[in-house]
C-alpha cells in the first residue's frame, strides 16, 4: 500500500503532508504503508493506492484515482481523521 502526498510544486507542501501522515500512521499503529510525495504534473495514477491532495489543487487531481481531499493541509485533526477513515476502508486497523 501506498500514500502519496501532492502538491502545486512537489517540495515543501507535500513533504509536510508526507512527514504529518507517518506521524498519524505511527500513532495509529499502522505499519507498511509507503508514503512519499510528488508535485501534482508528476503524479501518475501508479504512483500510489491514495493520494492526498489540498483542497485547491484537488480538481487537477481527479485523474490520479483515489483521492483525499485535505481542506486545510496544516490542520492535524483533519489528517488525523481522514488517514484513519482510509486506514479503516483498507483494513488497516
């Protein structure tokens, strides 16, 4: 299983985003999860099983496949909640 976090440049954004899912993942308990991060023109639907994308980017990422939606990419709580929503659809915990 793979999680890929994207952003508009592939750099900072999305490197927060990757470092805050591990966090929630460890505190979760899930493990074997592969989560990295890419800037949005070089993601490519193989890149990963989920893909996490901020609210204003997330249109020009449709064509990724599964997507979340993050609304605010620095609110923890929402991370929190919707890895562990996606945790729990792939029998994760």
């Amino acid at each position: 299983m793979k999680f890929l976090a994207v952003c508009g440049s592939g750099l900072g954004t999305s490197f927060m985003v990757e470092m805050n899912i591990n966090q929630v993942l460890e505190e979760l308990g899930v493990s074997g999860i592969e989560v990295s991060h890419s800037d949005l023109s070089s993601a490519t639907p193989g890149d990963a099983d989920v893909f996490f994308l901020a609210k204003d980017i997330a249109e020009g990422g449709e064509h990724l496949g599964e997507i979340v939606v993050l609304d605010n990419i620095i609110d923890m709580d929402e991370l929190r909640e919707k890895v562990k929503k996606v945790a729990e659809e792939k029998n994760l915990i």
